[in-house]
C-alpha cells in the first residue's frame, strides 16, 4: 500500500476558533495584515502561493486573522434577520472561510512538505484555536437551527440533485460534530477536541525529528556491500549534508521495512536498521509516543460515546462505505488465514536457501528483503539491480505518468520555471486538457529531505469551484532519496507505482469539475478516495505505457522483453508478505479504535499489539506491521480507524480494471468514462452510485483475490 497523508481542510476539526490577536498596537495590526500576501488573493496563474513573498512570520497571523473573519461571516450567516434559504445559508457557508483556508492550506502543506522549528511551534500553538473555531461553528444553535429547518423541508426546497446532497451533507457533518448534544456535553466535545488536536500535532513533531534522530550513521563503507554505487554516493552525500563527512547515511523512510534491507549483505547492519525502523516512537526517549496514542484511542472512544456510538471504529465508518467496522473487519480477518500461510510458506523458502547456503541462522524480520529478492532471482530469474537501469526518475515522469495521463484523458503537462516554489526542488507544471485549456498547475515535490514528512502523498493549493471561479493547483510528494550531483534517480518497482499511485489522486484534484468546494477531487469518503489512485497503479504495467518509460537511462534501450515479462511475472510474488504486513496494520488500526470509552487506559502498548496481532493469526514475527502503533501516523492522524479504507478500495480497483480490460482496456474512450464519472465527480453523489456509473455493477471481490494470490 502506497501512504496517503493527504490532509484536506474537511479532514481537519472544520478548520474553526476564536483567538486573540498579538499585542500588538491597532495601526501596526493592521498594517501588518494588509501586507500580508495569505491574506489577499493571490495574483499568480489560477490563485497559486506566493512563495517569493509568504514569509514563517506571515502564518500566525493570517491564520488568526482568518479564522476572525470566518467567524464574522459565520456569525452574519446565523443572525440573518431573513428566513433561512439554501442560499443565505448553505451556499453563504460554501462561500465562507476563504482567507482562512488560503493561508491554511499552505501551511499544512509546508508543515508536511518543508518545515522548520518556527513552523512546528506555530502549528502547536494553532492546533487547539483551530480544533475550537471548527466548534464554534459546528457547535452553533442558531446556525444549526437554520440548516435544521432547510433539512427538514428539504424535499419541498426544488433542489437539484447536487445542492440536495450539499444540503444532506452540511446537516449530516454537523450532527456528527455534536450539533444535538446538550450544553454539557457539548462543552465535553469542545475539551475533548482540544486534547486530541494537541496530542495530535505532538504526535506528529515526534514522528518527524525521531525519523531524522534514528537514521543510521555508517563509519565503514565495507559495511555498504550490496548496495549500488549510486545508492553508496547518495548515502555519503547525505552523511555529509548534516556534518558526517567520510561516512554513510541510511536514513528512514515512513514504513517498518526499509529499501536497504534489500540489498545489504551486512546482516547486523541490516539488524539495527530494522531494529531502528521498529523501535521508532516507542524507545522511552523524548520522541515516545506511547502515552500520546494510549490517550488518543481512550478520548475517542469517549468522543464516540457522546455521538451515541460504542466506538470511535464505529463512529467513522458510519459515515463511509462500509456502515459499519464488521463490514470492514469480514474484509480483512477473512482474507489473513490465506495471508499467513502464504506467509509462512514464503518464509519456508527464505528458510531453505539460507539453509542451503549455509547461512547457520533463522530467518529473521531483517532478513527477508534480502533473501526474498534472492528467491525472486532463482523463480523469476528477476534481478531488482537489473531492472532499475530502465526505471530512471524523469522518464517515468514524463515517458510514464504524464502519457498515460494523456492517453486516457487527452491531458499534457508543460514545465514552467516562472512560478515561485518554497524549495529549489520543487518544480511547477501547467496542466493542459484535450482542447489545448490549462485548467490547472501542478507541483511535483519528490526527494526526501529531514524537514518532510515521510511517506507519499497528495494535497492541493487551490481546489477546484465554480462557486468560488477556482481552479485546481495540485501538489504531489514523494520521498526518492535525491542522487549524487550528475547521478541518475534510479527506483524500484515500488517506487514507480507509488508514483503513479500518487498522481491518481492528483488526477482526482485535477480533473474534478465541481460547483461547490465541498464536493471538489478528493472530498469523498475515505473508503472510496484511494479508488482512483488504485487505478492509476495499474496502467504502470500496461504494455503501451510500460514500453514507453522502462529504458535504459544511459542507453535509452527499452527494457528487454524477456525481463519485462520476468517483472510482470513476479507480480505476484512475495504477496503473502506483503498482504500480512498490510493487514497487520488495517487490524492495528481497528483494534485500537474498537476500544470502548470504559476501557481502561492501555499501559503496555507492546503488549496490546501482540494481543491484537495474535487474535488475527498475523503475529509472525518474521513479517512485522508495515506499520507500528507509535509511527503509524495513519492511524492517528487523518485516517483513525480508516486504514482499512486501501484494501476496501483495492476492490473496487481490482474489479474496475478487469471492467477497462472487458471494454477495451486502456482507452480514451473508457479514459473519457472515469472521468465523466468518477474523478470530474468528487463527493456530489453516494460512493457507491459513483462506482456503478462507471462500471455498471457493485464491486466483486475476485479480482482482488486473484491480484493477490490469495485464490
């Protein structure tokens, strides 16, 4: 699974509070706001930031300011002496917030993408005012008395479809904020949000610094045996960028296991990587966050009992495709015995060669990369060292990604170097429809750096509205480890579908075509938003496209037949690995939002993990969670309990692109179809009527289980 730490505004506590201003004296205020470039609109191409202008002391008070101003207009929009109509009251709330969600939507982008010390502590200072202005709002009696009314005279309103379900969604989102509850316990909702928007934002500061403080130093580049001379120039370019010069640097990324696992000969070298990697986040230093989840998963559950929910699982998924955690859990406690013992028959293997080469050890978690790729070599004859020579970074980019955004949708991409980016790699394009249009910009951001977050993920500047004459300013991130001066970026099979993974749901912001902002790309449901992006991963492989971006970066040569054909066959290999890490994970996340608000506070976190794992049959301690409690930032930040939502959408992936291949497989025409109905749509109808548009039929299960190896 591909990480998605896409944050958008509606994902937040609403974005809302009241907040003083500094002391400051009033001219100077507002003098200083005048000036300040997050609180006018922009007037760049399409809305874009300026960054040549934004400055870390621009945020604190556009921010603030902002979120005054939003209140105001909220406050005009609940005192209105006119009756409520869907137009003073649901379009006016569409149309409200703008200066904040400008200034916000850059610094929760640059906090994710580029920050620093100023930033941290600004975003710490904000979390607590911003989960109270989204109560302010949500928690308002007049405002809702006024949605209430609409809502209950809403089939005499002659409302189109779209502004029928606006309507449904404005009172479906305020309710489940605590719109209903009494005064008491709305003032338990408000202390409880508060505590959770704290907890969270030093959640995430732990999981930024101790990724940097847990990277490996390496003083012997004997030690480096295995990896590629590219890789061993990066590693030493890194050391040296943060003070280590004459040694090598292997810093972390996101998930447990780590890409040099696969090729280190240096069996302890490769066990403090992992044991680093697993460790992280829970080592009783200054970056634990033991307490901090223990704490957050108690809260929810709490929060879930006010809503009238027995748990915080059961609270979101109402709200999501799957109704209910059941639905969700049959999913995937029905697929982890057939995960397991995939598992274990591929540990078999690892176990065997090792035992044949006489290695004189067990197999462990540290191992498997290494011996899973010898194992892959032996059955597929596929070499991971020989198929990255084909997988250069800015081929896939363009010969890749962008054609096969061409050849279903018509779309190209023209690089622009007159737009003001926050960092020299950053890199703008403009986006280009079918009839020679730019609708849009897109910024790519794609090496890993120590001031961004890990992981891959998409978010937007601007989103599309017709309501506010927008149009969509995407930024994608991924985190290839930047090469040596005059080097090549070379990546792994991996890396070229998280790539493509990513840009699906670029193509989601992109493409969406919207009047209302709430509707716009990727406001849908959990469960459904990484639909698209699952069927972008697909075309990687197609021959069409795959034939157009495979080639030899020094010789330009197309990948050979008989070793495209190796990869396409080892598709399936190691899956048993990967569907139990995966799952491992999913379940993590359950068990953890399962708990009910009179459990007892979990004191041993190690514990409640091998607890939750042993339940399902997944605690194999040769295949750890892709993700553990302490560092899985999914889990509690923007997808609590909606982990789940990958293999949820990988369904509807799998069964949608055996519904392209049925029609004619990769196709402008069919290309033309999803975008009609799916990715120009975002949140404007139900998830599922969504997929049937597209496809004619609910989602079957078997091509996923096919995909898998699991039937």
């Amino acid at each position: 699974m591909r990480t998605l730490n896409f944050r958008p505004l509606w994902a937040m506590p609403l974005l809302f509070s009241a907040c003083t201003q500094a002391p400051e004296t009033k001219d100077t205020a507002m003098s200083t706001l005048a000036d300040n470039p997050l609180l006018k609109p922009s007037t760049l191409p399409f809305k874009a930031p300026h960054f040549d202008q934004i400055r870390d002391e621009h945020f604190r008070p556009a921010i603030e300011e902002g979120m005054k101003r939003h209140l105001a207009e909220i406050e005009a929009i609940a005192n209105n002496p006119e009756a409520p109509t869907f137009e003073n009251t649901i379009v006016a709330m569409e149309k409200s917030g703008q200066d904040l969600n400008r200034a916000s939507s850059v610094f929760f982008n640059l906090t994710g993408s580029a920050t620093n010390d100023t930033l941290q502590a600004v975003k710490a200072d904000l979390a607590p005012k911003l989960a109270a202005h989204g109560d302010a709002i949500s928690l308002n009696e007049k405002l809702f008395q006024r949605i209430k009314g609409l809502y209950d005279q809403r089939s005499s309103l002659g409302l189109d479809p779209v502004s029928a379900r606006l309507m449904d969604r404005y009172y479906t989102r305020f309710v489940r904020a605590g719109a209903l509850l009494d005064a008491a316990s709305k003032e338990q909702m408000k202390k409880l949000n508060e505590e959770e928007a704290n907890l969270v934002t030093r959640f995430e500061d732990n999981i930024l610094k101790e990724r940097s403080a847990s990277a490996i130093v390496v003083d012997d580049v004997k030690q480096l045996d295995g990896m590629s001379p590219e890789a061993i120039d990066a590693a030493a370019a890194a050391a040296k960028a943060k003070g280590q010069e004459g040694k090598w640097l292997i810093d972390l990324r996101n998930t447990t296991s780590q890409p040099a696992l696969a090729e280190l000969k240096d069996r302890a070298l490769r066990e403090r990587i992992l044991k680093a990697s697993i460790t992280r986040n829970g080592r009783g230093n200054e970056f634990d966050n033991k307490q901090i989840i223990a704490r957050l998963a108690q809260l929810r559950a709490q929060k879930a009992k006010l809503l009238g929910f027995p748990t915080w699982a059961h609270y979101v998924m109402d709200d999501q495709m799957a109704k209910s955690p059941d639905q969700a859990m049959k999913l995937l406690s029905g697929m982890a015995p057939a995960a397991a013992a995939n598992a274990r028959k591929e540990a078999a293997k690892l176990q065997s060669l090792v035992d044949k080469q006489g290695g004189g050890f067990k197999v462990e978690a540290w191992d498997w990369d290494l011996y899973a790729e010898q194992v892959r070599k032996a059955e597929y004859d596929l070499d991971e060292a020989a198929v990255k020579p084909y997988l250069e970074f800015e081929t896939v980019l363009q010969n890749g990604v962008f054609y096969a955004a061409n050849q279903l949708f018509g779309l190209s991409f023209k690089e622009r170097k007159d737009m003001p980016v926050y960092h020299p790699d950053v890199r703008v394009f403009d986006i280009i429809d079918a009839d020679g249009t730019v609708i849009g910009l897109f910024y790519g951001d794609y090496y890993a750096r120590d001031n961004k977050n890990g992981g891959a993920w998409m978010s937007s500047f601007v989103d599309q509205s017709t309501l506010l004459e927008q149009q969509p300013v995407i930024t994608q991130n991924c985190n290839y480890v930047k090469p040596a001066a005059g080097q090549p970026c070379l990546l792994s099979w991996d890396d070229v579908t998280t790539l493509f993974h990513e840009f699906g749901h670029a193509l989601h912001g992109m493409l969406s075509a919207q009047k209302y902002p709430k509707f716009s790309g990727t406001n849908t449901s959990t469960d459904f938003v990484e639909f698209p992006s699952q069927v972008n991963e697909n075309w990687a492989m197609v021959p069409q496209v795959f034939n157009n971006f495979a080639k030899h970066y020094k010789t330009g040569e197309v990948m050979p037949a008989a070793l495209a054909d190796k990869l396409r066959k080892a598709s399936k290999f190691n899956q048993g690995y990967a569907t139990t890490e995966y799952l491992a994970a999913a379940l993590l996340d359950l068990e953890w939002h399962s708990m009910s608000a009179d459990a007892p506070l979990v004191t041993d976190v190690d514990a409640f993990e091998q607890a939750a794992l042993k339940k399902y049959g997944l605690d194999l301690s040769m295949v750890p969670p892709r993700y553990k409690s302490c560092y899985f930032s999914h889990a509690w930040t923007g997808y609590a309990a909606n982990y789940y939502a990958y293999i949820w959408s990988e369904v509807m992936d799998a069964d949608a692109y055996a519904w392209f291949n049925e029609n004619g497989g990769m196709t402008r025409t069919n290309g033309d179809k999803f975008r009609a109905t799916v990715l120009s749509q975002g949140g404007s109808k139900p998830e599922a009527e969504l997929y049937r548009d597209l496809t004619g039929r609910d989602p079957k299960v078997e091509p996923l289980l096919v995909k898998r190896g699991l039937k």
